[in-house]
C-alpha cells in the first residue's frame, strides 16, 4: 500500500463538506421567533386601534368611533375593490384578445423575452396590480368619509340659489360627492387605459414599429371603449362644471375673493359649458362606434373638435366677451352679480340682519352734569384687562411653582358682574423633581378657580379678588375645585391606583386618589400592553405604581375632547371656564361650516380670526386654521368637566341644516337645547371668533348697494390694535353697555372700524353676547357720519399729554415698564367715550399694577379748535378722570359709594340688647343668604355674606364693650355661646368680600 499524506480538506482530494439542513430545534426557534415577528408587528398595529376605541368608549361617544371606522372601512372596501376591479379586468381582457401570432419583426423578438419572462408568474402578476391599485385608491377614498355621510344624511336648505333654482343642500352636501365620483371614475378609466395598451403592446396587439396595422382590432375596438368612457365623463364634467360656476372662487378688484357667477360665466362661460358638453356626447359615441366600423378616424375627428371647442369656446369666446363687453361697462354689467353676491353672503355669515344705524358722534346733551351722570350708566367699564393681569394672578394666587394660568384670562358674568377668571391649572415645568412619577402620578391637576371683579382695583391697584386662596374661597358657593382637564393640561396622567396624588385642603398639603369615572382602566395587563406601546413607555406595562383601579387620562384639552367627539365641528379658538352646579365646566363654541353656498364669498377662519391676542398664541388659535368656508353657524354649545373630562355636546342652532345633516349621521352625540340647564345658560356667550369672521365680512358687506359696493367708497377695515406694536388687528372685547335706545346695560361683543385706508372712526359694531337675552346675536352696526377720532389717533392724542409724559418719564426713572390695557369705545350720548386703563410694573413688583386711568370724549358737534370737541383726561381713577373729561367738580351725583351692600342698622353702642340685636342681624343674614342659594341668586347672596361679617363684627365690639363695663358672665345662653352659636361654620368673614377699597381708584365701573 502506497503511503499517503493524510487530507487537509482542502485539496480537490478531499472529502466535501456537505451543509445540512437545520436541526428540527433550529428549525423550531426559528419558526417561533417568526410568528413572534409577525405577532408583535400585528399588535403594534393593533393598539393604536383599540387605545382608540377605549378612549371613545370611556368618554360614551363610541358610536361616533364605529360610525367613522365602518364609514372608512366601507369607503376603502368599496372603492379599492372597483378600482382594482376596473384595472385587473382590462388587464385580462387586454390578455384575452391578443393576437395568436406575433409579426415577426425586432420589436417582437425583443417583446418575447418580457412575455417569457412574465408567463410563467401571470397570475400573480395580475394579483400584485389589482391588489396596488386597489390598496391605493381605497385608501384615498377614506379619506373622503365626511362627502359620504353629508350625501347620503343631507337635509335640504330650503333657500334656492338664484341662477339654477337648486336648494342650496344640492352645493353643499350633492356636489361634491359627485365631483369624487368623477375623480374616482376618471383616475379608474386611465389607469385601465395604461394598464390594457401596456397589455396590448406586450402581447402585439399594438405596434409601434412593426411592419402593418398598428393596431388589431381586438385592441382598437377596446380601447376605443375606454376613451369612449372618458370622453363620456368628460361630458358629465362639463356639465357638473355648469353648477360648479356658482361656487366657483374668482378674483374681483370691486370684491377681493369672488365667489359665485359673474357677467362672462352666465353669458359666456355657462352656454360654453353646454356646447361643450354636447361635443362630448357626440365625440363619446364616435368611439363607442369604433366597435363596429373598426377605424379611429371619426373618434380621432371628433376628439380634435373637441379640444379645440375647449380652446376656441371654453377659453378664448369668454377671454373676449370679458374683455369688450364686460371691462368698457363694467360696474353696470356685473351690478345684478354684485346684488346676488351681497345677498348670499351676507345670509351665508348671519349677518344679514345687520343694517347699519346713522350715529352722528355729536353729543345730544349740552349740561356736563348729565353727560357725567349718563356717563356712570353708560357701562360697566373693564379696568382690569384679562389680557395683562396674568402675571398678576400668577404671583399673587399661583401659590406653588407648580401651577400657572393662561396667559390671557377669560370674562364671565358672577352675580351679573363682568369678571375675570383663570384657573389654576397645572404647570408640568414647574415640578420640584422632575421623574415619571412627578410627572405622571404624583402632580396630576391643577385647583381653583379665581375669579377677580372686572371693575374696580385695590388701593394698590391689585385686582379685587372674589374667589382665592388654595382651596379657594369666596362668592361662590363650594364646588368640585381640582383640575384634571383644561388648556394646559397636555401629557397624560395614571391616576386611582396605589400611587397617591398631591392634593390641598384647608390646613395644607395632603394626597388624594381620583374617584371620577373618566379614563381607561389599566388593571389588565392587555390594557397596560397596549398603553405601553401606544404612548412609547414600557413602564406603563412593568411599573408597580400601577395596579387595581388605575386609569389613564389623556386628551386633557377641551378642544382636544370636543374635536374627537365631534371631528365633524371647527372649534373656537378661546374655551373659556365657568363654575355651574358646584363643578368648573370648560365651555367651547363650535362651529358648522361648508364652502359649498352658492354666491357666499370665502374667508379662511386661521387669517380673519387672527388679531393681536391670537398671533403667537397657539392656545387661542382657531383649530381649522386654513379652512375656506363661505357659510358658518355657531350650532354647537360644548361643556368639558375639569375634574372627569365628560363631554357633552348642545344643539344650539336649531334651524342649522348643517347641523341637522350630522345629528342624523351621529344619532345621540347632540342633545336638545331644551337640555342646556339655567345656570349653564347663564355662562354661555356669542363666541369671539364667529363674531371676528362676521365683522371682518361687515368691513364690505355692510354696504348693500350693487354700485357702492363696487366703487369701495365706504368700505372699512379693522383698525390694529394701539396698545401693541405687532400691527395685528384690534381684538373684540367682551363689555357691558348701553346701546343707543337701550334703557340698560347689555352684556356684548364689541369692536371698532375705520374707513379703508383712513385713522377716524368708521363704524362701531356690538352684538348682544347674553345667552339669556331675547335678542341674542342681535349685531348693532353704528355708521359713524362725523369726524370722530379713531382708536390709533386717539392713543396718539393720550400719548401727547403733557401729564402721560411726565407718568412716562418717572415711572421709567423708576425702572418701571408702561402698559396700556385694553381701549374701550363706548357710544354716549350721540359722542363716543374712550377708556383705557394704564399699568406699571416695577422691577421689584413681579406683576402691573394699575396705576392711572385715560378717559376721552369725542363730541363731533363742536367747531375744530374748540378745546371740549375732543377732551382727553389722565387721571388716577376712573372717577377722576371722568370727573375731569366734563368739566365737573367732585363725584358724579350718581355715584354710589365705595360699598354698595345694604349693612345692617347699628345696635347700641353697649349693653345687653346692642349683642342680641348683632346676633340676630347675624342669623338674618345667615337665612338669607341660604335662601339666596338656594335661588342660585349670587348678588344677594354676597351682600347677605357681606352683611354677615358685619354682624359678626358688631357683635365681637359689642361683647368686648359689655365685658368691660360688666364683669359678670352673661345670663342669656345665647350671648354665652358667642357669636358661633347660630352660624354656619362656612359663614364666615372670610368668605365674604371686602368692600373695595378701590371703587375710589376704579369709579364706578
């Protein structure tokens, strides 16, 4: 035997390694680490579906999540499936007729290879593109699940556009589901086209550079079928294109953004379209034709004469018409279009209602006694400016670092009084220790309203609070004061679990576990997964501090809520907090909207409703910041609970056709307006941005005259707000006052114009804001006939006072910073009076106080250069310097004194009978302000706690007076019991206002 080397394995001699398949455990894992995958995959798909659906059924709105859901999944089967049919069947068919033989010719050898290719994976083929095509076009139709449900629940209008006589239901709710259907038919027809010619030309059924017929006629007489299907949708297009023109947005120099028909459209456009539409028809069936005559000849004629009727009818016909007809004549030709225009939108923007009034701005009485009398009745002038004393309730009811308010407060009538109220809501920055458990378990909400009188200041020039402290204290009676949903409240928060929560009480800091229903439930652990996954926070799932009764809140804002439940309703940009039925409600406006009104010109909501407050601050910004709308309804009054975030939707506009379309495609999600309580209704208030869209519309549509409006020459705008320097617009202000011929204040909305282009006083708009008036949403228009000063010249007037410049220059050698507050305009007796509060803030005061007061009164009736036609007065008081505006010395004889609350008749100054007569005024006080309650009256219940601490006053001097005259102890049992004895132990001194030591500071606002 010969000797060998031994093998190294890697010589060609040596043995081959043979790679075998995995082991079964190999093969096993792997399997299982698989499924894993896919399983995995599968449930982070799936929890951010069923978070959804848990977050809907906890709120009672999960109709509104099926409905949706189905609606979408309805849509994306539907559609996806025509569409995917639409393509795979020409493709088939496209298959089915091709040619037996190929020519043979370069182009064909080549095409072999591909055929080749594609045989043996046909049917998958197929598959791959029907399935594509389908998953794109269903998912693009699910999108469009609002144009479903408001065609198939629409309710009619009952107003006729003025063109076609069609119910304005057939623009807003009809067309534009047709016009989808169109799309959709379209989009379908062309892709069947591309998909049968590449079919055709793969298979030789079409030609390009082979010898013969270009085309079989299999292949020509289908595709003549296809085009002949598009060309019919053409046809339908014209004609749709007929009704479009009455919505259709142009620009016109006489109106800016042009909605609706024009001289051209009804005279050339409108008739274009209709010769347009029967080329079509006729074109259509010169193709359809083609599957018995077998040539494109006819259809190839007929499309030319239709592109070019397009060109010649569609484009140029109009372009000359507009150009020597229209142009030489044109207020007179487009005057009947300008009416219609006017008509619609103004009914479009519930404004048509509004008629603007002549008011001269010259004062109709002489005597400065009286002008200063009416002056006191006029209205209840807002010193306190909730768009500066944010930092002013921060440092003075803030209390911990941990809680803030909104940088611009709200105003809401307690006791029929303007007030300004924040909530003291919780500042997630503001957390000693930041870690998961601060931030998510510990400090979970915010506590207390505080609410401060809008008309007058302290001594220090302080707002005067009504309800404060922590727990807060005051005129009202006691609620539900922690705060678990509001503006500010944006992360989300596990709550009712073995975790505590930081919470207050009257001796200090305690814990509290939530006892609300609201949130979803984390005690399984399918919940806690799915939460895990869905917020990206694997503790949710493993922590300890979650257990047995834990639930999780999220979706904290109210406009969050409300825009869930209803994603069918544009929300107000500014929800505002009232306290009713011992709970703070957040109360948000909602709006109905559609940009289908035929003649209604279009705004979008994000540019009319910005103004100086708006701009940078996204918490009062309108949600739908770049809708078009050309019809809009405050339809919906919304409420959002602070402590469980319940929902609850009111039908407000019951005559809305808008809103009526969705409560019947929501059934149960809006309940009546019957249902709106007396003490809610009594909060509720016309919403800022309705009325900003109105009066921006008023600044043109106020003038209802076809040639006037043309010309422009009484348009207005709304001025810049003077107190700012960003240029926005003024904003509205919430005030109550007396309109001309009203004989009492009303709570209103109101605001200024000037003549386009022009500082002086235009107009002065105020629309009745009291959900409780009989004339709510009644807008007052006032067409100012005189020269009155405007807003801007006024502030340039105030700032050109010799007393402002010397304020100006000590409080800037103090260190101080000037702020003007909010420019009131107030009619007064065929005048105008301007009020504006002034505030310093120091560096070593952390908040403005108020400091002085700048009255003017405009009479247009005196000659220029009379120093009374415009007297402007800087003072340290309202009262002052109204004193000062007319020339009268003292107070106004009208003026009531600094406390205004009936006090009980003084007992004698000793003895016996002076503590049983304080005792007796006390329990008096005490019955009647349970009575007062128990009206819901909350004026006489604060005089009778104000009464009250009087009594109990009187009756401490009196019994320190009786002990020092007479050392032996009391007989009576009740003067030994002390003044406890007979009170409730809420009725206390504290809980009643101090008369204001302000009113001198604050007038008698």
């Amino acid at each position: 035997m010969a000797f060998q080397m031994p093998d190294r394995g890697g010589g060609p001699t040596g043995p081959r390694i043979r790679v075998g398949r995995p082991s079964r455990r190999a093969r096993t894992l792997l399997m299982t680490l698989g499924v894993l995958a896919v399983l995995a995959m599968l449930f982070v798909m799936f929890a951010g579906f069923w978070t959804d659906w848990l977050w809907y059924r906890s709120v009672e709105y999960s109709s509104v999540f099926t409905t949706t859901l189905w609606t979408k999944v309805g849509m994306f089967a539907v559609f996806g499936l025509l569409m995917g049919l639409a393509v795979g069947l020409n493709i088939w068919l496209a298959h089915r007729l091709r040619p037996p033989l190929s020519a043979m010719s370069l182009e064909q050898q080549s095409l072999d290879r591909y055929r080749m290719g594609v045989a043996p994976y046909k049917k998958w083929v197929l598959l791959s593109i029907t399935a594509l095509v389908g998953l794109i076009a269903g998912a693009s139709a699910s999108g469009q699940w609002r144009t479903w449900l408001m065609w198939v629940n629409g309710v009619p209008f009952g107003e006729k556009d003025p063109q076609f006589r069609m119910d304005v239901a057939f623009y807003a709710f009809d067309l534009p589901w047709y016009r989808f259907l169109l799309g959709f038919g379209f989009a379908a027809t062309v892709l069947s086209l591309i998909a049968a010619a590449l079919t055709h030309y793969l298979y030789g059924g079409l030609r390009v550079t082979s010898p013969g017929a270009r085309a079989t006629a299999a292949a020509t007489g289908h595709l003549s079928v296809l085009l002949g299907v598009f060309v019919s949708l053409k046809a339908v297009a014209y004609w749709l294109d007929r009704y479009g023109l009455a919505v259709k947005s142009s620009d016109f120099k006489a109106a800016g953004n042009w909605t609706g028909l024009r001289y051209v459209d009804a005279n050339a456009y409108l008739p274009a379209k209709t010769i347009l539409f029967c080329i079509a028809v006729i074109c259509a069936l010169l193709f359809f034709a083609t599957l018995w005559r077998r040539t494109w000849q006819l259809p190839v004629i007929g499309f030319g004469l239709m592109v070019l009727s397009a060109i010649l009818i569609g484009g140029l016909y109009p372009a000359i018409v507009q150009k020597f007809q229209v142009q030489p004549n044109e207020q007179a030709k487009e005057a009947p279009y300008i009416k219609k225009n006017i008509e619609a939108t103004r009914k479009a923007y519930a404004i048509d209602g509004t008629i603007p009034e002549n008011y001269s701005g010259k004062a109709t009485v002489k005597s400065k006694e009286q002008l200063r009398r009416d002056s006191d009745n006029a209205a209840s002038y807002r010193l306190v400016d909730p768009n500066i004393v944010s930092p002013t309730f921060q440092q003075l009811e803030q209390k911990r670092k941990y809680y803030q308010f909104p940088v611009t407060l709200d105003v809401d009538r307690y006791a029929g009084k303007d007030t300004v109220i924040g909530l003291r809501e919780l500042n997630i920055k503001g957390i000693p220790k930041r870690n998961w458990i601060n931030d998510h378990f510990t400090y979970t909400h915010g506590y207390g309203a505080i609410m401060a009188t809008g008309t007058s200041v302290d001594a220090t020039g302080s707002p005067v609070f009504t309800v404060s402290g922590l727990p807060t204290t005051g005129q009202t009676r006691p609620y539900e004061q922690r705060i678990y949903y509001g503006e500010k409240t944006e992360q989300y928060s596990i709550v009712g679990g073995p975790q505590k929560e930081l919470d207050y009480e009257a001796n200090g800091e305690r814990t509290t576990s939530y006892r609300g229903d609201s949130g979803v439930s984390l005690s399984n652990a399918f919940n806690r997964a799915a939460y895990a996954v869905a917020f990206s926070e694997p503790q949710i799932l493993y922590s300890g501090a979650i257990g047995e009764g834990s639930r999780i809140l999220y979706n904290r804002t109210p406009k969050e809520r409300v825009e869930a439940v209803a994603p069918w309703l544009t929300i107000d940009g500014d929800a505002y907090p009232a306290v009713v039925e011992g709970r703070i409600q957040w109360i948000v406006d909602a709006y109905t909207t559609t940009n289908g009104y035929p003649y209604a010109s279009r705004t979008t909501l994000g540019d009319t409703t910005t103004d100086s407050l708006t701009a940078g601050n996204q918490t009062r910004a309108v949600v739908a910041q770049q809708n078009q709308v050309n019809y809009i309804r405050n339809s919906v009054k919304a409420t959002v609970d602070a402590y469980d975030g319940s929902v609850k939707l009111y039908q407000w506009d019951t005559e809305d056709p808008v809103l009526k379309t969705w409560m019947k495609a929501f059934p149960g999600t809006v309940q009546p307006k019957s249902a709106i309580e007396g003490e809610l209704k009594s909060h509720l208030r016309y919403p800022q941005d309705m009325f900003k869209v109105q009066r921006e519309l008023l600044t043109r549509y106020h003038v209802r005259d076809a040639a006037q409006f043309y010309s422009g020459s009484d348009a207005w705008q709304v001025p810049a707000d003077p107190t700012k320097k960003d240029g926005n617009a003024v904003p509205p202000y919430y005030l109550s006052l007396k309109m001309p011929g009203d004989t009492e204040q009303r709570f209103s909305l109101t605001t200024t114009f000037t003549p386009n282009g022009r500082p002086n006083l235009g107009g002065f708009m105020a629309v009745d804001a009291d959900a409780n008036s009989k004339d709510y949403g009644r807008i007052r228009l006032l067409r100012v006939t005189s020269e009155v000063p405007g807003p801007a010249q006024v502030q340039s007037k105030l700032n050109s006072l010799p007393d402002v410049a010397t304020f100006v220059r000590d409080m800037k050698g103090a260190d101080s910073e000037i702020e003007y507050g909010n420019l009131l305009t107030v009619p007064l007796d065929g005048g105008f009076l301007y009020v504006e509060p002034v505030y310093a803030q120091g560096r070593s005061a952390l908040y403005p106080l108020l400091k002085k007061v700048a009255v003017s009164y405009i009479d247009a009736s005196k000659p220029e250069g009379d120093a009374t036609k415009d007297t402007t007065r800087f003072e340290d008081s309202l009262g002052a310097a109204l004193n000062a505006v007319f020339g009268v010395e003292g107070e106004s004889p009208t003026t009531p004194p600094p406390s205004t609350t009936p006090q009980p008749p003084r007992p004698p100054a000793t003895g016996e009978a002076a503590l049983k007569q304080a005792i007796a005024d006390a329990q008096k006080a005490f019955t009647d302000g349970e009575a007062a309650l128990k009206k819901g009256d909350w004026e006489a219940y604060g005089k009778a706690q104000q009464a009250l601490a009087e009594a109990l006053r009187q009756a401490a001097e009196a019994d320190a007076q009786r002990k020092a005259t007479d050392q032996k102890p009391p007989q009576d049992p009740a003067a030994r019991s002390g003044p406890a004895r007979g009170t409730a132990p809420s009725a206390t001194p504290s809980a009643a206002p101090s008369a204001s030591p302000g009113t001198a500071r604050g007038g008698t606002g």
